[in-house]
C-alpha cells in the first residue's frame, strides 16, 4: 500500500483547505519603493508578498494615475513570483471604481486586493460585486478590520467565501476611540498591553481561524528598532495566533519570516512524528512515551507547512528527505 500524504490522510475531504499565504505582507506605494520592494523580492524569493498601495501610497487626486502605474508593475518582469497584491481605495470613495478598473486592466492579475476600512459586512460585499463586475472574479479579497462596525461583524466577514484573509488596521483602530485609547498603544508594547487592542486582535484571529481564513497581524511602526518588529512579530504568532504580519520597511522583512518559522527542533520533532505516524499508516503512535493521532499530526504537518512557506537562503531548510515526502509538488 503506498503511503498517503498528510493532505490525504489528515483531512476530510469537504473540508475546504486553508490558504497558504507568506508569512509577510510589505507594504510600499512611492513608486521607488514599490520597485526596490519588487527587487527584494526577487533576491530574497516569494517568502514575503508585496502589497503596492493605491490608498495610502497615491498622492490625494491622482489615485487613478497612481493605479495606472502599479499596473505596469503588475506586468513588468519584476513581477517575479506572481505574489503581488493591491490594496485599493475603499468601497466608498468616490475614485473607486476608477481605480478597480485600471488596476484589473493588467494582463497579470493581482495575487489579491486589500479592501481598506470597510464599516461592516455590507461594504465587503459591495467591493465584491465592484471587483467581480471588473472580472476580478478569480482574484482573492482581504480586508482589514480597522473600523468598530468592521470588528462587530467580524465572524460574518471571516465567513464571506471570496474573503482570504483580514488584517488588524492598528493606527486607524487607536484613533477610531477618539483619544480613549492612548498613543501608546500604537506602538510596541503597548499594542499588546491595552485591553481594547488586544481584544481586536483577538476577535480577528479567532473569526479567521473559525473559518479557515488567515489573520495578519498590524504594522510595527518602529522599523529602525529591529528589536521591536522581532517582540511583536514573536508574541503576533506564539501568543495571538496569527500567520502573517504587515511590513513598512524593508529591514522589518527577514526578522518578521523569522520570528514565524518554526524553530528547528520543531521542525526536527514534526518531522520524526509524521514519518513514523505515515509508516503506520496514520494510525496512532507513542513517541518519546507521548501518544499522538490524527489530532496532533494535524498539527505537525501545519508546523512542516510552515516550515516550508518560511525557508531562504539565509534561514532554515527543510532537509532533503522531507521535501522528497511531503513537498516534492510544491516550491517555497
């Protein structure tokens, strides 16, 4: 009998799989900027994707020319890897419909749009139709939850079937408390101290996992303080359950995949308990006198998942064995 892979043996097979998305999402919307982040991608491989601004990153009246060049981007050669999105305008300016239509004219279609600033569920689903009316039918959606009604609703947001996966909008959430929430909060720690942020946090990787789709924690706005894009990227995945973190500047890129790669003896222990769980044909297993089933490979097999979206050059490697077994399909 040949050996079945975890994908085939550890899950249903309706259970729909969750998306698999690098670990970092870095933001640049200047155009020198968006074409050095292009760059660093190429050099460094898809383990992080470029988000090109179209909200933050246009200057205020020219969104639409803005647009016009990050579809030339989408389809310049610097599009490498085909792992950049777009965040657009939200639903509710005036400009963006025009926007959608000049970024969806690009022969390379986005890897995703990012919906900013929805106030609910009834927005997400009038940029859906937006997007789906341009053709962009195919195109994954995130969303960020930044707005009192946007968290409200999160639960139904996490559930829409063209949504991949939602991001806490940190800055945008502190100022929505109309000076309640201190400044303090929008930096490192405090972002994880104050009992209204934390909350937010919370709520958006809970929504997301409930419904297999991936949370991506907030901005680290100290991008000259290694140490702080490291602490929140560290206590974002060990503590808060998140896979995926914003960046804002390219130093923040490798200590962000870093701080979510599994470290290597966990990789080593995932490893060692999914060969032998496959050589007993997913049947239960004692391991270092440690009883394990399906429940627990699951587990393993998401930490070898990780494992493999993380791994560069400069970081750990999947060994030769592991990647013949488990991803001789797939490249990082």
């Amino acid at each position: 009998m040949s050996a079945l892979h975890p994908r085939q043996a550890l899950f249903d097979p309706g259970e729909p799989a969750a998306p698999s998305l690098p670990v970092c999402d870095h933001y640049a919307g200047v155009e020198d900027r968006m074409r050095k982040s292009l760059a660093l991608q190429a050099q460094m491989g898809p383990v992080f994707d470029v988000t090109l601004d179209n909200e933050d990153g246009a200057p205020v009246g020219h969104e639409v020319e803005h647009a016009h060049l990050i579809a030339e981007l989408l389809d310049s050669p610097d599009n490498r890897f085909g792992r950049v999105g777009v965040r657009v305008l939200p639903a509710t300016h005036p400009r963006f419909s025009d926007v959608l239509r000049a970024v969806m004219r690009a022969k390379n279609p986005p890897a995703y749009l990012m919906l900013p600033k929805p106030a609910g569920l009834a927005d997400v689903e009038r940029a859906v139709h937006a997007v789906d009316a341009t053709g962009g039918r195919h195109v994954p959606l995130h969303a960020l939850i930044e707005t009192h009604g946007a968290l409200r609703e999160v639960m139904a947001i996490a559930a829409h079937p063209r949504i991949e996966s939602l991001s806490f909008g940190l800055m945008d959430f502190v100022s929505a408390h109309r000076g309640a929430v201190p400044l303090s909060a929008m930096g490192v720690p405090g972002q994880f101290q104050h009992p209204l942020v934390k909350r937010a946090k919370l709520e958006i990787a809970a929504a997301c996992h409930a419904f297999g789709k991936v949370p991506s924690h907030c901005v680290v706005t100290e991008f000259k303080h290694p140490a702080a894009t490291q602490e929140a990227a560290t206590r974002a995945s060990r503590e808060f359950g998140y896979m995926r973190m914003w960046s804002i500047h390219p130093s923040q890129v490798q200590p962000i995949v870093d701080a979510f790669a599994p470290t290597t003896a966990e990789v080593d222990l995932a490893a060692e308990i999914l060969f032998a769980a496959q050589a007993a044909q997913w049947a239960p297993i004692r391991h270092r006198d440690t009883l394990h089933d399906r429940a627990s490979y699951r587990y393993f097999w998401h930490v070898l998942e990780r494992a493999h979206c993380t791994s560069t050059a400069d970081g750990p490697q999947l060994t030769a064995s592991v990647r013949a077994a488990f991803f001789a399909d797939a490249t990082p």
